[in-house]
C-alpha cells in the first residue's frame, strides 16, 4: 500500500499544511482537502506515515457529513477529483484521501464538545470543579460521563495552540446570533454522532469542529468525527475513574512512554509491527462505524 507523507506538486497553490493534511486552492470558490498519511501525537509529526490512514480519515468523515446533512449543512462538494485538471501522476496517490470543498470564511473558533472527562477537562476539573468555566457536579471521575454534553469552545490562533475561552468571550467576538447557532449545532451534532457510535460499541469522549460562512449561511467545515478531531473509546474497556485508551492512538502512545521520549521533537522511529496495528485500528473504526451508519 502506498504511504504518502507530502502531497506533491499538483499546480495548485498550496494554502496551509498542517499536521496531517494540506490544503489547496482550485479557484475562488472550492478547496481541494488532502489527508495524508501522515500520524501526529502530542503535537508532533512521526517519521514514518500510517498505511491507508489518510483515506479512512476522509472517508470517515464524507460518512459523518452524509449522515448529519439534516442537522447542518456542510462543505463538502465531491470526493470525486475526475472533473479537475490535475497531473496525471498524481490521481492515484490522491484518489479516496480527497475532498473537494466549498470554501468557506472560517469562524476562528473550535467547537468543542465533552460528553465525558478527560484530557484538559479533567485537569481542569480537578484544580476546581470546572471544564472551561462549565461548573460540574461534585464527585465525576476521570473518564465519567458528564451529566449532560457540554460546549467549551476554544479560540483558533494560527500562531500556535488554541486557546479555550469562556462562552461569553465567543459572544462578545462572534455575537449572540452566531454564537448561539454554533453551539446548538455542535451540540445537536455530538447528540447524534454519539448516539450512532454508541451502537457501534464506540464511546464518542469528545469533539471538535469548525464552522464558517458560505456566502451569508454557516457550515460545516473542516473535517469531522475523525479520530483526530475525536476522542474515540471502546465500550468495552470504559471504567469510570481510570483512564481509556484510545481507539486509534493508543498503542502509539505507550510505546512512547515505554521507551521514555521526552514528546520534543524529533518523534522516534515506530516499530513496523506497531505501524501495521495502528494501521489496522484506523481501518476497524470506520469499518464499524460504515456498518451502523449505512444501517441507519
Ligand atoms: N471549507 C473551508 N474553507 C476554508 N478553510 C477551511 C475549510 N475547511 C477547512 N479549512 C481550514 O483548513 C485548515 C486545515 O488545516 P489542518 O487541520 O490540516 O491544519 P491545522 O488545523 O492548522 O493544524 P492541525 O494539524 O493541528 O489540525 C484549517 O485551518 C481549517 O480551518
Ligand atoms: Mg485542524
């Protein structure tokens, strides 16, 4: 199976590169999206790329934007690139880890939602019994679900990392109109996804999204519910008050402990056995969550 690690020359201008995917101009109204294969953990970019993890997470999420089209509408225009004028040599290294997206006017927040606790939120929660100012009952553990889902948006800064905010700071930048709909669709849009995992033995912990204007509406863009837009656990091995390793990443990320990387760059090399597995993690997931989508 081919690996691709960097998109190569296409002729289009290239308008970001981020950890995983890049992103290129095709004229003044679409973008065309690629995921490479590329694996990113505590930040920062691993030598070596994940085979067919870039296709799964495109196709993941044209599965979850097809699926949550009645909740909002969403950017995505076509996977299919054959109506592009693009080098000949690269259609099969972009075939299936392409999207074709309606460009948007990025709103520069990140929608986060939590259904349960971990990570930053249960740091938080414990210094002081809140998750980004959301004040919590007494009591939660790490990984418990929370009462309800909760919205604890973040500022996007293109400098460097997001920073969370209270949702008053996102009223006062974004006003209440605007506000108000990001929240109720990130939360409409949890409620459903989460539900659906749930059937396919998956807890859906957490996740983000983003949203921008298309002429005078909002959308959907970016990506969605991938795993690395996701916190993705199996049912199976959720216990309250212990950590749950990740769907995905996780093997990944004791391996790295294991063996005592200080998480700076350079990332070490990863042995070949834990490639293929984490490979095959990528590929379960969306062929699960396939099964129960295209069911309902
Ligand atoms: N339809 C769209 N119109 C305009 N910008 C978009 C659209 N969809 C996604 N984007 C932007 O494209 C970029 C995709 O970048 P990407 O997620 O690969 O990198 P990043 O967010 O900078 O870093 P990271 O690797 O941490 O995610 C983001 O800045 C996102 O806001
Ligand atoms: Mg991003």
């Amino acid at each position: 199976m081919d690996v691709l690690l960097t998109v190569p020359d296409l002729g289009l201008r290239r308008l970001h590169r981020g950890k995983v995917r890049e992103m290129f101009e095709i004229d003044d109204d679409r973008l065309l999206m690629v995921a490479t294969d590329r694996l990113s953990a505590f930040d920062v970019v691993f030598p070596q790329g994940i085979p067919g993890k870039g296709r799964v997470l495109t196709q993941m999420s044209a599965l979850w934007f097809a699926a949550t089209r009645h909740l909002v509408p969403n950017h995505l225009i076509t996977t299919d690139l054959s109506g592009l004028d693009l080098p000949e040599e690269a259609r099969p290294l972009l075939a299936g880890r392409s999207m074709v997206v309606r460009r948007a006017r990025r709103i520069d927040v990140e929608c986060v939602v939590r259904g349960y606790l971990a990570g930053s939120g249960w740091k938080e929660y414990q210094a002081g019994g809140t998750v980004c100012g959301v004040p919590l009952p007494q009591g939660l553990k790490l990984s418990s679900r929370l009462p309800e889902p909760i919205f604890t948006p973040a500022l996007k800064n293109d400098l460097g990392h997001d920073e969370n905010v209270p949702e008053a700071e996102v009223r006062r930048r974004f006003g209440d109109e605007v506000t108000d709909f990001i929240k109720e669709r990130s939360l409409a849009l949890y409620g459903f996804a989460a539900e659906q995992a749930e059937k396919a033995g998956i807890i859906l912990a957490d996740t983000k999204f983003e949203f921008g204007f298309d002429g005078d509406r909002i959308v959907l863009i970016d990506e969605v519910f991938t795993p690395d837009s996701s916190r993705y656990w199996p049912a199976d091995r959720h216990r309250e008050g212990e950590p749950v390793d990740s769907l995905d990443k996780q093997p990944v990320r004791d391996y790295v402990e294991r063996i005592g990387w200080n998480k700076q760059p350079p990332a070490p090399e990863l042995p070949e056995e834990l490639i293929q597995e984490t490979a095959r993690r990528y590929a379960d997931v969306l062929e699960r969550l396939r099964q129960v989508l295209h069911a309902g």
